[in-house]
C-alpha cells in the first residue's frame, strides 16, 4: 500500500495556526521541554557570507506527540530581506515522512512571536501602559500580535529602528509611533521587546523602569546581543527559554555569571517557580528560540489542518 505524504502550503498553515493557537501550543512545549520531556539537539547554524545568509537548522521531539519535526530557516540580506523556510514532519511512530510545510517561514515567524506571547502571559504587568518595540521586521508585529493576544489592555507603541523609513512603517503596522532613539522608545515602558540582529547592546540598564518585562528575541546566535549585560544583573526575576541555549547563543552568553539566577519559561509555566509577584518587578525574558517550538506549532498544524494540501504517494 503506498504512503502519503501531505504538503501544506503558506496558506494552509496560516489558516491551520492562528497565534492563539500557537501561544498555547508553545507553552506545553516549553513546560515539557523543562520537565525533561522532550528530544532536543543543538541547533546547526550555516553562514553564506557572500549573499549575506545565515541559516538555522532545528529539530524536536515531544515525548507522546504523534509527529517529531526538523526545520530549516533562512534569511538573507537585501532590501527587503529574503526570509524563508521548510518543516518536514515525521511520524513519531514508524520515522516516515508526514508533511512538508512549505510555509516560507511563518512557522518561525508565529512560534517566534508565540513565544513572547507565552513570556507576557506569565511576566507582564496585568495592564500595560505603554510598550516599546526595537526593530522592523516581522517580529515587530509579530511580537506586538501576541501581546495583544494574551494583553487585553495595551497602551501606546513606540517603535524604533536604524532606518526611520522601515520604523515608521511598522509602527504603522501596529498601531504605534516611530522615534528617534532607542532610549526615548524604551524610556517608562511597561513591556520592551527587542527584535533586531544587533551585536552590541541597544538597552542601557539605566533607561529601563522597574516594573517593567523586557522580551529579547533577537539574540539567537554567537555575538549577537541587545540588552546590556548590567540589564540583567539588575532584573529581579531572569526567565530564558532553555538554559544551555540562552548561554551559548542568547543574552546570557554576555552574563554567563548569572546563570544560577535563571529560570527557564517552562519551569514558571508548570507553577514550580514564581513568575511576576509584584507590580514593581523588573523582569528580563531572553528567548533564543528552541526546536520544541517547532515540533509544537507542526503538530498544531497537522491538527488543525483539516483536509488542506495535497496528497503525494512515495
């Protein structure tokens, strides 16, 4: 009897994975990730220094899920940049391809933002005043569309980029305001969140208020770095996605001397360690971006995908 193998296009993923969707999907991977309940090898990173690429490999495994996933992603240089992407699914049974999702990148981009929707959900103040987004590309809406999934009551949105072109047009995107400096985007903001490729800090310690939760997403790799490392040494709660990640690859490489003080997100989730317990908390949430996502948000597709795509004997 031949073998099926489905391909679900961008569009059937979008329809399949609405961020409500994926925030609740990435939180149970994050808590089973931390319980030790999921397969999780080191990400493969891959430079094509003369196009401008980097490319990142990621897998997973949910132990009880019906499918495990592997997932290339890309982006390149340009203007705009060239962002794209491919996850095959695998039974979890037998090893045999399930699907291909031929999502050009969106389940990045949405387990990305899941992420830091599940970090506001457990960290954020109840009601967020103001919010600062440094950055302009996907991740800036994306980031702002899970605070607003899991915020009902968000306030006013500045937005902050090098090119004041692309800032003014994201923060159109969102509902917001483009500035002129990163410390007047982030200057009494409740909720902080820091999109970008930089490799030197764009967060001084002193710009931030207490009571705040800054989400740092764009530290996923060597070098790279947002937030100033006396940021963190000042936050009174230090969340990271997956501990030995965050040291090689996310602000937490900067500051490995912290690393008894962090928590990882799933831990919080589970209730076995306190999230935010006072309004006046300054709480740092960095978010290198783990394979379990992945696996997470393809089983929520496979799930959610009705009869969608196209079937293909192998």
């Amino acid at each position: 009897m031949a073998e099926i193998v489905r391909v679900l296009r961008e569009d059937d993923v979008r329809a399949a994975l609405p961020m409500s969707v994926c925030i609740d999907a990435v939180e149970r991977a994050f808590v089973a990730y931390s319980a030790g309940r999921a397969e999780m090898p080191g990400v493969i990173h891959l430079d094509v220094p003369e196009a401008g690429g980097e490319i990142h490999i990621k897998a997973g495994h949910l132990h009880g899920a019906p499918a495990y996933a592997l997932k290339a992603s890309s982006g390149f240089a340009g203007d705009p940049p060239a962002i794209d992407g491919l996850v095959v699914v695998f039974d979890a049974t037998t090893g045999a391809p399930l699907a291909f999702l031929l999502d050009r990148g969106f389940v990045t981009d949405q387990r990305t933002g899941a992420a830091g929707g599940v970090a506001a959900r457990w960290l954020a103040p109840e009601r967020v005043g103001r919010v600062a987004v440094l950055g302009s590309g996907i991740q800036a809406r994306k980031q702002v569309e899970a605070l607003r999934a899991v915020r009902v009551d968000v306030g006013p949105i500045r937005v902050w980029a090098r090119d004041a072109g692309r800032a003014a047009a994201a923060a159109a995107d969102v509902g917001g305001r483009a500035v002129g400096s990163v410390e007047e985007a982030v200057e009494g903001a409740d909720v902080i969140l820091t999109c970008t490729a930089a490799r030197e800090p764009l967060v001084r310690a002193g710009w931030v208020a207490s009571g705040a939760l800054v989400i740092a997403v764009g530290s996923d790799g060597p070098g790279k770095q947002e937030l100033d490392p006396d940021l963190l040494r000042r936050a009174d709660v230090l969340v990271v996605d997956a501990l030995d990640q965050a040291l090689r690859l996310g602000e937490l490489q900067h500051a490995p001397e912290l690393r008894e003080r962090a928590v990882e997100l799933g831990v919080i989730c589970a209730g076995g360690a306190p999230g935010r317990t006072s309004a006046d908390q300054l709480i740092v949430c960095d978010l290198t971006g783990v394979g379990v996502q992945d696996v997470a948000a393809a089983n929520a597709v496979l799930a959610n995908a009705g009869d969608a795509g196209e079937r293909l004997e192998r």
